[in-house]
C-alpha cells in the first residue's frame, strides 16, 4: 500500500489525480488522506468523484465510501478494459481534468478506448480541452497508433453541460506483461524519451475564441482576437485565430493560444507547443482579455522554455515512464513538484530539479 499525504506541495486536486492514473496503470493500490486539507473547500470534488467512479468501471478498482468532501481514499486498481464509456461530473467541473485521472491508463488498454465525458471545457485553475487538444495531445501519441478528440458542446461555469469525445487506439497493453518491470522495459526500448530543451524556429501562433452565442452582439471573439494578435505580431510568423460563438447554458468563453515550434529531423510529438489561455470573466474588458492572454504566450516564448507552466505538471507522469527524459520550462511549478512526489512513489525512477531544468532517472543511476 502506497501511503501518500494529500496536504503536500500545492495540496490540491493533482496528487489524487496523478496518484489515480498512476495506480490504474501499475495496479499499486494507494492511501491518501488529508485530500485538499489546505483549501477552503477542503477534499474531493466533483470531478476527483467522477473519475474515481470512472475507475472503478475502467479498471474495476475497489475504494472505501467516498463523496463530495472526503478527505481521505483507498484505491486498489484491478485489470484496464477496453470499451465504450460515458461519464458525467455533474456540474461545470474540468472535463481536462478528469482526464488527468482516467486517460494514462486508457493509453496502455487491451483495445480501443471512447471516453465520452460531460461537465465543463473550460474554467478557472485548469487548462481547457482545447488546450488538451492542441498541445498536450501531441505529445501523448508517442505512446499510442492514434489518439483524437472532439468537442461536441460547450460548457461554461456555472452550468456546465459540455461535451467532449477522446477515443484512444493504444500501441502497448499493459496486460501483455506479467510485471510492471516488464511493462516498463518495453516502453523504454520502444519509445524514445522525452527531451524538450530548446525551442528551435518558431514557425507559427495559432489560437481559438470560443464564447457564448449570447456575446456575438457584443462582438466578444472578434474583439478578444484583434487585441491579442496587435501583441503576438512582433514575432513576425504566421498567426491564424479562429473565433467560435457556441449554444451554451452559461455565458462565459476563453482565448487559448498555441505556439508552434519546427526542428527539422524531429516527428511531430518532439516538436515544441507552448500554450497560453485567458478566461472571458465579469470585469474584464475583451481588450484585456486578448492582451492577457497574448501576455502569457509572450512570457513563454520569450523566457526560452520547451515546454509552459500548464504543460510541465502533465508530462510529468508520462516521462517517468521514459527515463532520460527532460526539459526546459519557464519556472518550476508547485503542481510539478507535487506530481513529481507521486510519481516517485509509484514508478522506479527519480527526479532531478536543476533551476528550470526537471529530469528524469531510473533509481539505480
């Protein structure tokens, strides 16, 4: 039993996510207790109760009672199925980070995987799914033959309702193998690691408004666009924003950014994506909204990273499965930090945090 102490780092929502996903993949059962001790809205939320729920068919896992609120989980894993699934979290809560939960093991199935999942595509503290999408996305098909997602709905807080389709064709089953050692092997002989450390040419900006249909009178997405790209055209490429009004229960809306970087001689999941968002909120003007989010790009590219802020905490789980791996961000996140705790608890590697530089190694170097 792997005993893990929810209160540490960040001590929010990541380690019981990180530490879902990695169980389900190894089939280490986990305690964890003090769940989000330090928020005001102390333990689970609705979409850390989703996925352990979602777990619990995927991978036909055992846990104590849980609830909204519990502070405290057991977790034992059993065997991933393949299949169709659709789950619902109820409220606006991030269908990205569900995901986090559920997603690693579906990437090492028997067979196919759907995931249909209803609740919010965007919101505050979490990366959207079209930031899942355009950047995270591509770096995770390295370890599969195809992996796609479509938005069907959009769902903005506080009603939710969006819609989101991922369906997961894996390359490697983690039930071809009798250990988790052996597991491991083959996925460090077949799958180079992950090395992210420089930038090479950028090449160009792209992005999406997505707003409620009820601002398109106001012009919300045109103008969010124009006033974000007036920042980004110092860098002299290509920059295509694509504006979208939705039908949604909620007003609300964001602009997702994505910077893309060309190397030649490198496949597409070693290119370099840098991500950037801003939420559409009460007191923001468009203007600001657009500047903001063009201002967090700017930072990224601008500071020489290979991989952003949002981006680093999520790779951390796949790249210890691929020791050697290693990158370059802009600081060095308390989420990674956190996601690097949980990942060495269940992974024979170890981490080395060298100022913005995180590497992985296997235990014995």
């Amino acid at each position: 039993m792997i005993e893990l102490d929810g209160n540490y780092g960040e001590g929010g929502g990541a380690l019981v996510r990180v530490a879902l996903a990695l169980s389900a993949l190894t089939g280490k059962e986990f305690h964890v207790a003090n769940i989000r001790a330090g928020r005001k809205d102390a333990g689970l939320k609705a979409q850390h109760v989703t996925a352990i729920k979602a777990l619990k068919k995927i991978c036909q896992a055992e846990t104590n009672e849980i609830q909204l609120g519990s502070t405290e989980l057991y977790f034992k894993p059993g065997k991933t199925k393949a299949g169709r699934y659709e789950f619902d979290i109820g409220t606006a809560g991030s269908i990205s980070l569900f995901l986090q939960a559920v997603l690693l093991p579906c990437l090492f199935a028997p067979d196919k995987v759907t995931l249909t999942v209803i609740g919010g595509t965007s919101g505050k503290w979490a990366s959207s799914v079209d930031y899942l999408q355009h950047v995270l996305r591509p770096q995770l098909s390295r370890f599969v033959e195809n992996i796609e997602l479509q938005i069907l709905q959009r769902g903005y807080y506080p009603q939710g309702g969006g819609k989101v389709e991922m369906k997961v064709k894996p390359k490697y089953s983690c039930s071809e193998f009798s250990t988790v050692a052996e597991f491991n092997s083959q996925i460090q002989s077949a799958i180079t690691p992950i090395i992210f450390d420089h930038q090479s040419r950028l090449e160009q900006i792209q992005g999406v408004v997505n707003v409620s249909q009820q601002l398109r009178e106001k012009r919300v997405a045109e103008r969010i666009k124009v006033n974000a790209e007036a920042l980004l055209r110092k860098y002299q490429v290509p920059i295509t924003l694509r504006t979208e009004y939705a039908l949604s229960s909620s007003i609300g809306g964001e602009i997702v950014l994505w910077a893309s970087f060309k190397e030649p001689g490198k496949i597409a999941a070693n290119q370099v994506i840098l991500g950037a968002d801003e939420l559409v909120e009460k007191g923001k003007t468009s203007e600001q909204i657009g500047k903001e989010a063009a201002g967090k790009l700017i930072r990224e590219i601008d500071s020489q990273a290979a991989v952003d802020i949002h981006a680093e905490d999520q790779l951390i789980p796949v790249m210890a499965l691929l020791p050697g791996s290693s990158i370059i961000v802009r600081e060095v996140s308390k989420h990674a930090l956190t996601n690097i705790y949980v990942s060495e608890k269940f992974l024979p590697v170890r981490f080395e945090v060298e100022k913005r530089r995180i590497m992985v190694l296997p235990t014995s170097a």
